[in-house]
C-alpha cells in the first residue's frame, strides 16, 4: 500500500527468523501498527524473564527494559555519566509518583474518617465501599512506586560504585 509491500508469508518468516528484517520492513511494520520502529524495537514483553546477559548484544549487562527503551529513543545514551543521570531523573520521578500517590491515600482517608461512625455502620453501603476500593487502590500504587524507587535507588548505587 505504501510502496513496502509485505506479504503474510514473508511477515511470519520473519517472526520465525527464516528472514532477515531489514529498516524498511521495520518503519512499514510500524507504521501499519500505529506506532514508532522505537517502541516495536524497545517492546520486551511484561512475562519475559530476566535475561542472563544484555537484552541485545553489545549492551551493558546491567541496561534493564526501562533504561532500554530511554536509550533506543534518544532519551539518554549508555556511557557512565548519561546512565547514571538518567537513572537520577528517574529516581526524582518516583519520589514525585510516590508523594502523589501518598498523598491522594491520605485524602481517601480523610474521607472515611468524615464518614466516622457511619462508615462502620454501612460500610455496605457504595459510597464506602468505592472509598475502600480507593484506599486499596491507593495503598496498591503507593507500594510500587516505593518497590520501583528502592530498586531504581538499588540500581543508581550500583552504576556509582563501578564508576
């Protein structure tokens, strides 16, 4: 259709590897999945279990998917200084997720306890019961933003110490 044709066959040898994929084939794929050659080239599946080594080669061993993706979009580059940076500025955005989340689960408790006695009371009823899937909610997203913030903090020590 756009001057890239590619064929069911020659898309499925390329997934079995029978094919090599070449740029071209890449920015047609793309661009026929509404997405960037960056993100198909950066996608690690969520159920992917963490490689031995790097995830491609000639990587860094330690480059997790999250600096990967920053790395293939020209967010960063993967010399010491560049990672360590990155991995800071990450670092500040996790406290900044994890205070939003806090706060936002302290406001939902606030609530309940407006509610008082009341909330005991009907704690059948749906307005409390949405505060209390709220507070679960909360307390869910407020735990990984602090698990994400000590491993980022984990890995930011790490990549200091081998400079």
């Amino acid at each position: 259709m756009l001057d890239h044709p590619i064929s069911a066959d020659a898309l499925a040898e390329m997934e079995r590897c029978d094919r090599p994929l070449t740029v071209d084939d890449l920015v047609a794929i793309a661009y026929v999945l509404n997405t960037t050659p960056a993100v198909l080239l950066s996608h690690i599946p969520i159920d992917m279990p963490e490689p031995e080594g790097p995830f491609a080669t000639g990587l860094p061993s330690d480059v997790d998917p999250t600096e990967l993706r920053a790395w293939i979009e020209g967010k960063t580059t993967l010399d010491r200084e560049s990672r360590v940076r990155w991995w800071e500025e990450w670092a500040g955005r996790l406290r900044v997720r994890s205070a939003h989340h806090e706060e936002q689960l302290q406001g939902v408790y606030a609530e309940l306890r407006e509610l008082g006695d009341l909330a005991v009371q009907e704690a059948d009823a749906p307005p409390v019961q949405r505060l209390q899937w709220r507070i679960q909610d909360g307390e869910h997203a407020l735990n990984q933003s602090e698990v994400a913030l000590a491993l980022t903090e984990h890995r930011l020590g790490n990549l200091r110490e081998d400079a």
